[in-house]
C-alpha cells in the first residue's frame, strides 16, 4: 500500500492498521528519521500494533542505525543496497516471527 508522501507518524499508525499491514517500509531524505520512525515505533506500541515490523531506507548515517534499531526499526538500507537484498531480508521477517 502506497501512502503517499509527507504522511506524519499518526497518519502512517492508522493507515497500517486499518490495512492490516505486517510491515512498514518508510524511505527518508529528509534527515529527520531520528525524529519520525521512533516516534511511529512507539505510536505502533501504544496502539497494540507493536508487531508490525519497520523497516526504512534513505539517507541515514550509520551512527544513527543503532539508535533507531533501539526505538524499535528491524532494519535500515542504504544507497548500496541492492533490491534483492531487501526483499530477502523482508521474506526473512516472514519466517522469523
């Protein structure tokens, strides 16, 4: 399901749990990814949707992949990642929980 963009942390939690979405794929240029996805993690939380995996891509710094795993992201891709490589770890998701 494609949101759209510019859609805010609330809008990203209703949408996926009306839908009844398994995972969460947000693509971040704008540099506020330490900002946005905890705060979709915790909404997700606190919506008892915490199952919902997130995962994001985009231009993020690898210093702040530990903090944003931390919030609760299963994984960050980067400009080098192949397509291929994310869908296998996205299939892995599948069979792991």
């Amino acid at each position: 399901i494609y949101t759209g963009l510019r859609k805010t942390p609330q809008d990203i939690t209703r949408i996926a749990i009306e839908e009844d979405v398994d995972i969460i794929g947000i693509s971040l240029l704008s540099g506020a990814h330490e900002t946005l996805l905890p705060e979709l993690c915790q909404l997700l939380k606190e919506n008892d949707a915490g199952d919902i995996a997130v995962v994001a891509g985009g231009i993020i710094p690898k210093d702040d992949i530990p903090v944003l795993k931390q919030a609760g992201v299963k994984a960050v891709f980067g400009p080098g990642d192949t397509t291929k490589k994310i869908i296998k770890y996205i299939k892995s998701i599948g069979t792991n929980e």
